[in-house]
C-alpha cells in the first residue's frame, strides 16, 4: 500500500467526517426523546456505505474503503444505541 501526498487531503477529511458522525452520535443518545432517531436514516446510511465500501474497493481506493467502513461502523452504533434507548424507554402512552 502506498501512499500519495494527495491522499492526505483524504485522510483528513475522513478524519473530520468521522467525528462529526461521532459526535452527532453521541448528541442523539443524549437527547431526552428517541423519536428525533430516524430508523430509515440509519437503514440508508449503512445499505450506501456497503455500496460505496463495494465501489471503493473495486475502484482501489484505500481511502474511501476506509472512510466507508468507518461510517457504516457509525451508522450500526448509532442503530444500537437507538434501540437499546427505545427498549429502555418503553412504548409510548
């Protein structure tokens, strides 16, 4: 694997990305209601990062399969944390 100067605009944006995803992760498991968390969200989030992981490969971009692994590792957090939030809290009445 080797690495271009120009892979480090990349990296670093993957780098912003990826804690951007994670802090707005971290805001809705805070968030008093569960109902803001779009389970439709995360079901499009992870069937396109599967895509672009598939296209990334294929087109041998190391940086984009990693960039897309990472954000479908966050949009499978992010659907745990939902549910385990929505268990939790119970139906509403």
């Amino acid at each position: 694997m080797t690495f271009e100067p120009v892979d480090l605009l990349g990296w670093a944006a993957t780098i912003v990305l990826i804690a951007t995803l994670a802090r707005q992760i971290h805001k809705q498991h805070q968030a008093d209601s569960v109902e803001a968390v779009s389970t439709w969200l995360f079901v499009g989030q992870m069937t396109a990062s599967v895509m672009f992981i598939a296209y990334s490969a294929l087109v041998g971009s190391t940086v984009f399969v990693v960039t897309n692994s990472l954000i479908l590792i966050t949009a499978i957090t992010g659907q745990v944390l939902a549910v385990r939030r929505r268990r939790n809290v119970g139906p509403r009445r």
